[in-house]
C-alpha cells in the first residue's frame, strides 16, 4: 500500500518531522529538489543515511512523487515561509487531484494561508495551515503542532499529525484543529510572540544582574535554576545551561555579540494587534528591543557620548527575592496579553479558537512550554472570555508581586538598565486596572485642533460632543 503522506522540503525541520512521522509507524514519502550537478541529492542522500532503520521513498521529480502518495493525498510541505510556499504550491498543482490536500508546516502569515486556501479550494484541493512550535529537537522527537483549515481536512490527516505531536501530561497529543483558515497560523504567529517576550523576560534580567548586580554566569544560572523549579520553563532551561557555557577559560554567554535577529512572527503579532486596535505592549517591547540591539555601534557610541558606565548598584541575594517576583509577573502579563490578542482575533475573524486548548497543546513540545501553561488550561476554562488578568487567582499573584515589580523597574532604570519587557508590563498593569486614564485630555486635545469631538462621562456612550475650546 502506499504511504498516506509526503513531505516536501528535506531541510532541518522537514528531515526531523519525516524521522518523527517513521519512528511512530507512518509511511511516509519524501521530495526535494535537486538540479543535477549544482547541488547535492538531498532526499537520496536523506533516505541514503536512514536506510538501515526507516525506508522512505524519496523523490526528485514532482510528479512521481505525488503519484507515490495514497489518494487523497496528504502533503505537508516544510519549505521557507513566502513566495517559495507559492511556488511549491504552482508546481504541484498541475499533478494533484480533487480532494488532495496540502498542509503547509512553515511559519507562514496568517492572511497568507487565508488567500492560499481560498484559492485552492476554487480547484478542489484542500489547504490547512499547521504552525509547528519545537524547533529541531520537538520536531524529531515531538513537536506542538497547530493546524488551522476545513473541518474536513483535519479529520483525515489530524490523526496523522496528533501521532507524531508531543503529548501533555494526560497522554493526549499537543495537536488540535485550531480552527477555520487562518486559525492555525495565526495561533503559531501569537506563540512566537509569547515567545519574544518570554526570551527579552529572561534577557533583561539576566543583563541586570549580570551588569547592575555585578553577578557571574554561574550565580545567575544558579538563581534561574531556583526560580525553575517553579516556573519549569523550556526558555528559563535553556538560559541556565547557555549561562553554564564554558569556552577557553571564560564563559561563551560573554563573547555572543548583543545584536539579536528575528525572522518577523513577532513583529507581525503587533501588526495584528494594531490592525484589531488592541494593546500588545510586552510583546511589541520585545520585538522593539532585538531592532535596537541590532544598533550596536550607534550604541556603543552613544555611551560613550554620554559618558555611561554600567555601576554594580545591588547584589545578587538582595534583590533576588523581588527580582523573581517581578519576573515572574512579567510572565504571567505576556501571557494576559498575548491571550487576549487571541480572543480579539477569534471574535473579529470567528474563528472561535478554544484559548483553554490551546494552552493545553502549548504545554509540551513547543518553545514557550511552562508550569503556568499548565495552570492557564483552567485559568482559560473558567473565564474563556476574560482577560487572565482578572482571574481571582492570579489577581491575588499579581497583587502580591506588583510593588517587587514596580520597585525592580524603578531601581533599574534609576541605575541606567533597561528593562523594555518588564516596565511594559508594568506599563499594562497599571493601565489596565486604571478606571481613569489619561485619554480623557487626548480626546480634548483631538477635539481642539481637529474638531473630532469627544464622549462625556455624564452622558451615555455613543453621544459626541465638540466644543468651540477659544473665544475667538
Ligand atoms: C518554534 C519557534 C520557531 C522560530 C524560531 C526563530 O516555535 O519552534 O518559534 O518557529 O522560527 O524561534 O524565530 P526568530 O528568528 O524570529 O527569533
């Protein structure tokens, strides 16, 4: 019989996910291009290297490899997220079938997948978008796996997927239709998000105890590895072992240059969020401070310009007890943030994603994995159109760490370190638990010069009201 699926695009994570699909029993059939002579033969290689464990079939000519594949067809491509998912899908077009389906793996755009869908479904061929969180590791051994599209595309192929997904802690797979179109892309973009903000959490902090607390690499790996019991991070993990990371007789951490990179899935959560008109402002943080970072001789001579030095002002046991309390807050507001970013979306589009679920497969085999992912199932099951941040639970959590918030914020950046994350998130609580904010003065202001009139607070909402601001 032949293999119910085919994989296209043999790079790191397509190799991972096709040893995934073979080590849980799934026949699987592989495709790469290969341009004879220029380049070397990736899928004979790949099936070459496997072959005294797993046989896959392996191609490098299109049509033979789709007509390898059990009809319908289930074929997942894992090639750069853009114009080459478009090209891979032209080039298989003129060789599918009615009802074959593609799923497209990559970190695609949500609005992407949502265009891409509709114009397959015109020729009867089915189109989900799975957004694969787990990066090498997960998607060899288990990856989160989030794919939004037809209801009827995810009751063929979703088995197959939840075989090879990371499982939670009941044995169920971190895999669920997400929801229609671009559901499923939307909720990877989101999770990257998280993700950046997460990342910066953890960056920031270890930068000021590193510069302002004047600590090793060593006791900031031992501290993290306390806070870790609790918070049971994949990010807060990985941060120990980098810190431990020796080379020659220093440690690596101090020789990475302070430019960070980013491929966009964060950036494009802001866009989301501006387009929907909502806030996002630890994520957007995040994504604001790897551009910075990415000014480092503009940096290097402004310091200089400005005659800064970095001053140990604290040490590493007096400020730990609240440094972790603020961390930890920090958290829990980029988690509120970025699920609510996901409510708005679900209303606005209808996609009605199920947030208690989704926290459910973000809690193995994805990157932003946490012991308060686990707590965010109920959390989100309880109250699914709430903020979190009202949650009872996390009210009492919050208001127990919001002076050691505040406090870090303040005593850091008196001392000149930035912590772009950590007083976002501060920025947000504060604001969001505000009943008074500051926008009654910008809409005077906007009703002043422009004549945009403005809502009274002794009159009902949806009432507006201009006012001649000067004697003329
Ligand atoms: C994951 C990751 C992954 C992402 C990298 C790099 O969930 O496995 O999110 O999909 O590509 O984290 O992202 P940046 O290059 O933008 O940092």
């Amino acid at each position: 019989k032949k293999p119910r699926i085919g994989l296209v695009g043999l790079g790191v994570m397509g190799k991972s996910l096709s040893l995934n699909f073979a080590s849980k029993g799934v026949d699987i059939t592989v495709f790469n291009r290969h341009v004879e002579e220029l380049e070397v033969d990736i899928a004979r290689n790949f099936a070459e290297e496997n072959k005294l464990v797993y046989e896959f079939p392996w191609f490098d000519n299109l049509e033979k490899f789709i007509k390898s594949i059990e009809r319908p067809r289930n074929i997942i491509l894992m090639v750069n997220a853009g114009p080459a998912v478009d090209m891979v899908i032209e080039s298989l077009l003129p060789f599918l079938e009615e009802d074959d389906l593609i799923i497209d793996g990559g970190n695609s755009h949500y609005k992407d997948t949502i265009r891409r869908e509709n114009d397959l479904k015109k020729q009867g061929i089915l189109f989900m978008g799975a957004g694969i969180s787990g990066g090498e590791e997960g998607a060899l051994k288990g990856p989160s796996i989030m794919p939004g599209g037809p209801e009827n595309a995810y009751n063929r192929a979703g088995e197959l997927l939840e075989k090879i997904a990371a499982k939670d802690k009941n044995g169920d797979p971190c895999c669920t239709h997400v929801g229609p179109n671009g559901a499923g892309h939307f909720v990877k973009m989101l999770h990257n998000g998280v993700e950046y903000g997460e990342m910066q959490l953890i960056a920031e902090t270890y930068h000021f105890l590193r510069f302002g607390a004047n600590a090793t690499p060593l006791e900031i790996a031992d501290l993290f590895e306390e806070w870790n019991q609790e918070m049971k991070s994949f990010l807060l993990e990985i941060s120990i072992d980098i810190l431990r990371k020796k080379e020659d007789d220093g440690f690596l951490i101090d020789k990475i240059l302070d430019a960070a990179k980013q491929k966009g899935t964060g950036g494009w959560s802001t866009n989301a969020a501006l387009e929907l008109g909502v806030p996002l402002d630890t994520i957007t943080a995040a994504v604001l401070a790897r551009n910075i970072s990415g000014k480092k001789q503009e940096r290097v001579k402004a310091m200089q310009a400005y005659h800064r030095e970095f001053k140990s002002v604290t040490d590493i046991q007096k400020i730990s007890d609240d440094l972790f309390k603020a961390y930890k807050a920090g958290s829990i507001i980029n988690h509120a943030i970025g699920f609510d970013l996901l409510l708005e979306a679900s209303k606005t589009y209808q996609w009605e994603l199920n947030l208690s679920e989704i926290a459910r497969i973000w809690t193995n085999g994805c990157i932003i994995r946490s012991s308060f992912m686990e707590d965010l199932i109920d959390i989100l099951k309880e109250k699914p159109s709430e903020n979190v941040l009202v949650h009872s639970e996390i009210i009492s959590l919050i208001k127990n760490s919001e002076a050691a918030l505040t406090g870090i914020v303040g005593q850091a950046l008196q001392a000149g370190y930035p912590l772009p994350v950590l007083s976002s998130a501060a920025n947000y609580l504060l604001s969001f638990t505000s009943g008074q904010s500051s926008a009654n003065m910008i809409q005077a202001q906007r009703d002043f010069f422009g004549a945009h009139t403005y809502e009274r607070t002794d009159e009902p909402r949806g009432k507006f009201f201009h006012t001649q601001w000067i004697d003329n």
